[in-house]
C-alpha cells in the first residue's frame, strides 16, 4: 500500500460515510450543499417575512398573513449552501511518538492523518471544499479548500511526502490563518497540543473571534495518557535533545498525571468558554469508533 492510500481506511470510512459533519453556524457558500447560509432564497427552510417590494415573485407572497394584516408579505426560506473546511495538521516531531510500533498502535502523526484524511474525504463526498494547513514551527505547506476529489488527492499526497520534524508552534498557524481567513467556515485544528499553553489559548481565542467555527481534536498516545511505565526508563524530549532524564517512572507518575490533568482541563475549559468543539481522541481507541462516536455526538448536538 502506497504513503498515501494508507491514510483511507476503508473500515474508517465506511462506519463513517452514513454520518455527516456539519456546520452548527451560519456558513458563507457557493454550492449546493448542507449547511445554512446566511443568504436568503425561497427554498429549504422557512426562516422570515418580509414586505412584498415591486418584482417580487407573487407565488411567494403569504396570502394567509395578507389575510389577516392586509400588507403583502414575502414567505423567505434559508439556502442551503457548501462549508469552506480548513485542517490544520501539526507535523511537528513530538506527533511521531512513538518512535517503534507497540500493541499495533498508530503512531500519533499516522493516527492525525488518518483522521484528518477521513475527514476531507467525508466533506467532499458532501460538496464542500476543504484545505490543508500542514505546520510545525511554521507553515509547511497549504493545499487551498477545493471541491475537487482531484484536490483531495493531492490533499492526502502532501500528508504522505511529510515527515514529522522541529517544535510546535500552534500559535503560528492560528495567528496566520486568522489573518486571512475571509467569511464565516469551519477550522478543525488536529495536535498534541504540546506548545506553549498560553500562546496556543491565544491562539484559538484570535481564531474564533475571526467568525470560525472551531473544532480542536486532540490527539494523544495512551502513553502519555496513563504513564504506564514500570522500569527504570531513559525520557527523552522529542523536540528538545537537551530534555534527557533518566528516572524511576513510579516516583514520577503521580506528578507526571497531576500536572497532565491540569493541562486537559485548562485546554478543555478553554474550549468551553469560547464554544469550541473539544474532542480528546487516545490513539488506542479504534479510529472508526471514534470518529463515529464523535460525528453522532455533533450531529446529536445540534
């Protein structure tokens, strides 16, 4: 199997495909799509009246309302329109744990991936246009948000030429994304999240505020999520070589899980206050159970 055609899971995206993902703002679009866009037409979906002006259709004038308040009135619906998607995927070094496959686990860069892939393929298949950002310490590389399933291709083919490498600076990408982001979409930003915690909550705060909608999947070995190391063990910073330790991991577990507790509950209570859609995926868990479980859970949301 070829870099790229790895990252397409066909038990992934067949649990995936009868779901959907879908915007829970008001969306700018140009396609027929699956979203409500915040221009008015005369199909879909009631959503207000208006007073009937000259040239005005007369098969969409409310004669019940004119009836009763003797002013003609224009019935407009909701459009429904396509979602402009962009992925953020960090490639920095640390999403390469871990460096040998254990327990046939993914390893976090793969798990990413995979599921940033699974995404792009789930919204073109609903007409929307999705983009890649790809960075580490800086931008990497930007696929633009197409339609086009030949667009995914080179989507995917550009995650599969990347190999993880340098530090993570989220705040980079956010901040640069923010500049320029035009109208309202989606931004579902896929990390480890390990950066500076207050550059990256800056960060997402800039981001929202620009009028996106906000998804932050956090993707985290089960490693660094139960810390369950026995042996005397040699820690060595993936992304620092200066960070290099070599201790007794039972004294350290206790801390080690304190100080990680309060890092998950700071990002998720971020997240909250600034209706951020958080999701912690451990790449132990099944990605076909997860991504559905995640899709229902929006889809049950709205």
């Amino acid at each position: 199997m070829s870099d790229s055609r790895k990252f397409f899971q066909p038990d992934v995206l067949k649990a995936i495909t009868p779901l959907e993902l879908r915007a829970r703002q008001v969306v700018n679009g140009f396609l027929s799509g699956m979203h409500r866009s915040r221009y008015r037409g005369f199909s879909v979906e009631f959503a207000s009246h208006r007073l009937y002006a000259p040239g005005d259709d007369l098969r969409h004038i409310d004669w019940r309302a004119f009836g009763r308040l003797d002013k003609p009135f224009i019935k407009e619906h909701e459009v429904e329109t396509n979602m402009r998607v962009h992925l953020l995927l960090d490639g920095s070094e640390s999403m390469a744990y871990p460096e040998h496959a254990r327990d046939g686990r993914m390893t976090k860069w793969d798990y990413a991936a995979t599921v940033a892939a699974s995404l792009a393929h789930l919204l073109v298949g609903q007409q929307d246009s999705v983009g890649l950002t790809l960075f580490d310490e800086d931008v990497v590389n930007v696929a633009p948000p197409s339609t086009r399933k030949a667009s995914l291709s080179g989507l995917i083919g550009s995650i599969a030429e990347h190999r993880p490498q340098r530090r993570t600076q989220a705040r980079v990408v956010l901040d640069e994304l923010s500049g320029r982001a035009r109208g309202r979409g989606m931004v579902i930003l896929l990390s480890d999240l390990l950066t500076d915690v207050d550059e990256l909550i800056a960060g997402l705060r800039r981001l929202r505020f620009s009028g996106q909608e906000l998804l932050v999947l956090h993707i985290l070995d089960h490693d660094e999520l139960e810390f369950p190391f026995l042996d005397r063990t040699q820690f060595v910073g993936m992304e620092d070589a200066s960070l290099d330790v070599l201790a007794d991991p039972q004294s350290l577990r206790s801390a080690y899980l304190e100080a990680l507790h309060r890092f998950l509950t700071r990002v998720r209570g971020e997240c909250v206050n600034q209706r951020i859609d958080y999701a912690l995926f451990n790449t132990s868990d099944p990605l076909d159970i997860v991504l559905t479980r995640f899709l229902a859970r929006r889809r049950g949301a709205r």
